[in-house]
C-alpha cells in the first residue's frame, strides 16, 4: 500500500489518519496529540462530532507544524444553509486558519434544534455551490472540498450540476459493507474515497470474524491491522480507524500487504454478516432514502 494517496488538486491524503467520531471531550485532544507525535499526518473530524476545539487543542498541544498536517472536518447537516458562518466556526474551533479538506457531511440538509428533522425547503445540491464558491473564494481557507455518505445515486447527480469534482467521497467501508459500487464509481471519476469505521466502529464482531483471525494469525499482526490494511491495499482508498487508546493508535498505522484472494475472502463476509455502524434514523431524516444504507 502506498502512504498517500493523491487527490484531485495534486495534494496527497496520507493513507492513514485518525478518525475522531464518537471520541469524547477529554479523551480526544490526548489522542490527536499521542497520534501527531507518532507519525499520524493525518487528523479528520466534524462539527458534528462536537469534539472540534479539543482536535484543535490536541493539534497544538503536538508541537507539530500544521503544514505537516493533513486537516478534515464536515459541514453539518442543519448548518447547510450557512455554509460560510459554519466555515468560520470550524477554522475557529479547530484553531487553524485553513482546512486541507472540508467535507458535505451528508446530502441531508436538516433543520436546527431537536429533534433535527429533513429541512425540505433547501436542496443539498445548493450547498455544494456555496461551498464550491468558498472553495474558489478562499483557496487561503480551503485546499480542497468533497462530500461523505454519497452513493452513486447521489454523486452522478452532484456531478451533473458540479463545477468543481469532489476531492473526496468518505463513507464506511469495511467487510461487512465494502461499497464496492461506491468505490469503483469514484475510482472512475478521480475522486478518493476514504473509510470510516474499517474496522466495524464500537464492539464490533469483525474483531473475532473467524477470517478476519485466520489472517491476523497468518500474518502475525491483530485482526485490526488486517481491516485497516484491507482499506489501506485499494487503489485510491485512505483508512481512519479512530482509536482514543495510545497502544491502538500505534498499531493502527502498522499496514500489512494482502493478496487478491485474501481480499476477496475478505470481501465474502458481507455475504452472510452485512451490517451497517452508522445506521441514523433514516425515518427521522425525513425518509431521505440513501439507496446504499442498508
Ligand atoms: P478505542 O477508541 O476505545 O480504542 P472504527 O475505526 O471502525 O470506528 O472502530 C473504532 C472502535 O474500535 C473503537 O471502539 C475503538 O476503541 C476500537 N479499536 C480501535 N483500534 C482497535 C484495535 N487495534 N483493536 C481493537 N479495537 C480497536
């Protein structure tokens, strides 16, 4: 697997970084900072997550220079009709005067407050405008832009009406939901996909797939190393496992070459334990029918 992989500005997204969903106020800040100080160059995050200032906190506390850094956050789904304030409000949590990529958190725009309902008066695609005006605003603000949680479906029509092709698409990749259509279409149209929850998020079975364990003994790495260097093996794919424990985050970053076969054996699991870890309600969204969330 090749340490970065490159985007469609000419940057290049180091092919692991450490994924902050669900790291809680307290734990995030040390974790980002263990990670910068042990060869992470590569940190995403999300207004959503609320954990911003403490990624940002984590950030300084590193000593690490931010150009050494590759930086994402995302657009949150009820700020989608203010996309400039919500910039300004993430540069300014995280503590950084320009993000090397910001992300459509999800093609859901949302109403304020809770519960936090499908907002039907505004369409995800006007977004993407306001953000492709930032973006060619402010290159000073923003390197790069791109979406998440985009099937095919929505990305042919966000390519129908975009002036500027997503940098990247972040979805959840692991065994158990490959989104291989997903990958193959962006692989197609020069757009990387990085991976959220390789290894299955919290308590997850895949840690004990009994394939999953054959492979970690064969190589003699953890049956982590084996999901997050399956991610790692694809041709513009980059992986963020998210770890808040210091031994993790280390052997987070150790990728192991696999073979075809062993990937596709791989693969095979989805056949009888497909699951999803990002599974909101979908009917308090507002029906929004993402084809591929099953
Ligand atoms: P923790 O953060 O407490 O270390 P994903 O990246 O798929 O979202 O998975 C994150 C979950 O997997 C978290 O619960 C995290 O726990 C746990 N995790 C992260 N790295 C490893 C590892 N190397 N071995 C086992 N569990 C891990």
């Amino acid at each position: 697997a090749s340490k970065s992989v490159k985007l469609n500005t000419g940057a290049e997204i180091p092919t692991v970084g450490l994924g902050t969903w669900k790291s809680a106020p307290g734990e995030v800040e040390h974790a980002v900072e263990f990670a910068l100080k042990n060869g992470y160059t590569h940190i995403d995050t999300a207004a959503a997550y609320k954990n911003e200032k403490e990624v940002g906190a984590g950030i300084k506390a590193s000593g690490v220079p931010r150009e050494s850094i590759f930086l994402t956050t995302k657009l949150d789904n009820p700020d989608q009709k203010e996309a400039p304030e919500a910039l300004e409000l993430s540069l300014k949590n995280l503590g950084t005067s320009y993000l090397d990529l910001w992300l459509m958190h999800w093609p859901a725009p949302m109403t304020k407050g809770e519960p936090a309902l499908a907002d039907k008066t505004h369409d995800w695609l006007d977004t993407w405008k306001s953000m492709e005006a930032l973006y060619k605003a402010h290159p000073d603000k923003l390197r790069a832009i791109g979406v998440s949680n985009f099937s095919v479906e929505f990305l042919e029509r966000l390519l129908a009406a975009a002036e500027v092709v997503p940098a990247v698409n972040q979805i959840e990749i692991h065994p158990s939901c490959p989104s291989e259509d997903v990958v193959a279409f962006c692989r197609a149209k020069g757009i990387a996909v990085t991976a959220y929850s390789p290894l299955g998020s919290d308590n997850s079975p895949l840690l004990t797939n009994a394939v999953v364990v054959k492979l970690a003994e064969k190589h003699g790495v953890s049956p982590a190393n084996v999901l997050i260097s399956l991610q790692a093996n694809k041709e513009g794919v980059a992986v963020l496992p998210k770890s808040v424990t210091n031994a993790r985050i280390l052997s987070n970053a150790v990728i192991i070459d696999l073979s075809d076969e062993e990937i596709k054996e791989l693969h095979k699991i989805d056949e009888t334990h497909h699951f999803r870890a990002c599974h909101p309600d979908w009917t308090g969204w507002g029906g929004l029918g993402f084809p591929d969330c099953k």
